[in-house]
C-alpha cells in the first residue's frame, strides 16, 4: 500500500448520509488539489438505520488501486450509538483518527493508541434549524477540523452545491457549528 494515500472509512446508518458527506468530502478533497480521489460506496440490502460504511482514499497523486479499505488511518463516525454494535476502529491504524458523532466530551471516548475527534454533531444540526437526523453536513465540519485535510471553506462551498435546493445554508451551518465546537483528544 503506498503511504501517500489516505484511507478515510466513514460509518453511519442506513438514511443518515453517510455516503453523501463521503462524496461531498472527495469533492472537496481534488478541488483542494489532491489529484487521486476514490469513492467506494457500499450498497446492499441495507435498510434505513442499518449499519453502513462507505470508503474514500485520497492522495496527492492518483489512485489505481481500488481495492477496499482494511487498514484506514481514520474513521468518521455518524452515529455513536454504533460503537454497541460494530468495531468500527476494526484495522484502524496506530495513531489513527476517530472523528466521532456523540454528545459527551471526548474525555468520556478512548480508543488506544488513537487520536479521538468529538462533536455532538446532532445537537448541532437542530441549532442550524435541521432535523436531529440530519448529521451528514455536520460531521464533514468536524470532519476539516479533526483532520486538517480540507479547508472548512472548501468544504462549506461543495456542500451548498450538493444540497441546492435542500436548505444548502442550514447544512453549511450545521458544518460550521460542528467544526468550531470539535474537541479533540486521546493519544
């Protein structure tokens, strides 16, 4: 595997948006000049509130391989509550980085070994006037902050551009209550 490729697993349930906030990310990430971006969405029989996962690799330079991800050096989580129900830190890189969706302070998470990034992106979603369901905008703020990849600014402008239509300033809100209010912590 080459080391200038960035493994990104994003989990979330069937409905939240995972996918979406994964794709506006690559968006994001070759406007921001990365030239490799592979999007690997995962579909099945999976239901609304399942557990889901989609993958993205980014790279300074391009891609070939498009094989799965086993080894990510980082996780975005879009619901807590699946840390009961899945290893989602399965493979994760020493000194990776958990971007976690949870209302308490990241003082309560630890992940050994790993960076821990936390935003109670739900309570954030319902401040910028989104239902509480909505967390996919607000976990890409979290998201820029946590990992330094892509500018929040970027991230707002692709964002507005998925959601016209939909509300594109209440998301990019979300996203940007949830990037400034991102703690992070662990290690």
């Amino acid at each position: 595997m080459r080391e200038d490729i960035i493994e990104i697993r994003w989990h979330g349930r069937g409905g939240q948006g995972a996918i979406t906030a994964a794709k506006i990310v690559a968006n994001a990430a070759f406007v921001s000049g990365y030239k490799g971006v592979v999007m690997a969405p995962t579909f099945g029989t999976e239901r609304r509130g399942a557990p889901i996962f989609t993958s993205l690799k980014i790279s300074k330079n391009k891609i070939y391989d498009l094989s799965p991800i086993t080894t990510p050096d980082m996780v975005v989580v879009l619901d807590h509550s699946l840390l009961n129900e899945v290893d989602v830190v399965a493979g994760l890189k020493k000194n990776g980085l958990v971007v976690l969706n949870a209302p308490k302070p990241v003082s309560e998470y630890e992940f050994e070994g790993m960076k821990v990034a936390v935003s109670d992106v739900t309570s954030h979603a319902v401040a910028a006037g989104l239902p509480p369901e909505i967390v996919n905008s607000g976990i890409i703020g979290a998201f820029s902050k946590a990992s330094g990849l892509v500018a929040i600014d970027i991230l707002l402008e692709k964002l507005e551009d998925e959601f016209v239509g939909k509300q594109p300033e209440k998301n990019a809100a979300a996203a940007k209550i949830a990037h400034d209010n991102t703690a992070i912590g662990g290690i």
